[in-house]
C-alpha cells in the first residue's frame, strides 16, 4: 500500500486549520531544534510532543504507524551496529564483541529524535494537500527548483510503482514463478532495466507535454492563502517549545559537560 502521506487532509482538526505557510515554518523550526538536541531525557520530551501533535492533528494512528514502520526497520540496527563499534574501552563484551553502553546511548538518542522528526513531519505534511505544501514552501520564498523536485519525486513515485505493479501482472500471467536460480536472476534484470527505460520514455513525454503548456520553470496556482491571529498563536507557541526544548538540552549537556570534566 503506497504511503500518500495526504491522504487524511480532509480530517478536521486545529493543525489542519493552521494556514500552511505558518505550520510549514514553525514546524520546520521545532524538527531543526530536535536534530539538535542531545541529552536522551530531552529527547524523550521531544518524542511526547510529537505524539501529542499528532493527537492534535486527528490523522489515523494506523496511518501514523504504518509509515513509522519503515523507519523503525531502517533505524534497528542502529542498536546492534553503535554499541559494537563505538570507539573507546568496551564496558563489556558480547558474543565476543565489544560492547559500549555510550554507543547505546547513542544509537537511542538516533532513534528517539528520528521518530520524533517523522511524527512532526506527518503532523506538517498530513495535515494538508501535497500540492498545498508544496505552494506553502514557494510563498515561503523556498527555491523553486527544490519545490518542483518534491512535487515531481512524490507525484511520479505513484505512477512509478503503479508501472511496477502493472509488469508484476504481466509477469505472472505469463507463467513467471521466482525461484533462486540463473533464470530468475535474469528475468529480475530485465525488469528492472525495461522498467529504467520505461520512466525514462515516460520523464521525457510529460517534460514535452509540460513545455507545450507553457511551462516555464515555476507553477502557477490560483490558491490564496489568509492567516488570523489564531495562526500566529500556534506559531509562536511552537516555536516557545522548541525554545524551552534546546535551553532544557542545553542545561543538561552542559550539566554532563562540567560532570565529566569534574
């Protein structure tokens, strides 16, 4: 099932009614102050504010959940791999490994604020349509060329794995059974290759079809945007956690700072 992280715009709630240029700037801000942090109990703060946006948000926890599994399957390792190779004296030693408890540590900060930036990113993009963000971040004076490569990557991603899923049918109806052998390997390749050539084909179509219609390097877009004061309330009320956020991770790394020195 395609991940179209818009799906649920439609869903009522107060992040959904945040005008789109303020949510993308605020919580573009508080995902910075999270990269930065690096104490674990503020990191813990971290990921409940997350969740609690979410909340606030009113998208499906199923939804939620079913995109944080690909990054929790991609971030796992991270507690095997870190507290082996973690330079320094082991604290201990595992199955004949070195194990270090800093590299744990470290591999758990990761994996707290990588949560906790995908959550705040579902919250920000979730809440409203693709195509609104995306003319949010061009309001927001972001370079165009950047905008117009997340707008094709996502639209095109769809078309890309509908194409996949048409030559898997094709495939099958013709007998094709994946076994591990010469011929599979084969049959792999080719598909990947006929499926290179086909977006190729495909990218160079809709770039003619585009500059038929005029295009000229930026979109034009007949939405208007209209903030109130409620949108500049949740802005700076963001932007007051992010601020409590790094003076709390601030105080405690240099609480550990002058620990360790002492």
């Amino acid at each position: 099932m395609p991940l179209d992280i818009d799906r649920y715009a439609h869903v009522s709630s107060p992040i959904q009614r945040w005008d789109p240029r303020f949510k993308i700037g605020a919580l573009g801000l508080l995902i910075l102050g999270i990269a930065l942090v690096k104490t674990l109990p503020v990191s813990v703060l971290a990921l409940a504010l997350s969740i609690v946006l979410v909340v606030l948000s009113g998208l499906p926890f199923g939804f939620i959940g079913h995109g944080l599994s690909f990054v929790t399957i991609f971030l796992v390792p991270f507690f095997i791999i870190m507290p082996m190779t973690y330079p320094g004296e082991a604290a201990m030693h595992v199955l004949g490994l070195p194990f270090a408890w800093e590299g744990l540590r470290l591999a758990t900060l990761i994996f707290l604020k990588a949560i906790s930036i995908v959550l705040c990113s579902f919250v920000c993009f979730g809440t409203s349509r693709f195509d609104i963000s995306m003319i949010a971040l061009q309001h927001l004076k972001c370079p165009k060329v950047i905008v117009q490569m997340l707008l094709f990557t996502y639209r095109y991603t769809f078309v890309f794995l509908e194409e996949m899923r048409r030559m898997q049918t094709s495939m099958r109806a013709r007998g094709f059974i994946p076994r591990t052998d010469g011929y599979t390997l084969r049959t792999y390749g080719n598909f990947v290759g006929t499926l290179l050539v086909r977006s190729f084909e495909r990218t160079e179509r809709v770039f003619k079809a585009m500059l038929s219609k005029g295009y000229q390097g930026e979109f034009h877009t007949l939405v208007t945007f209209s903030s109130d004061a409620t949108d500049f309330i949740k802005s700076l009320a963001t932007l007051i956690l992010m601020v409590a956020l790094l003076a709390l991770d601030f105080g405690g790394y240099f609480h550990q700072a002058v620990k360790a020195w002492y």
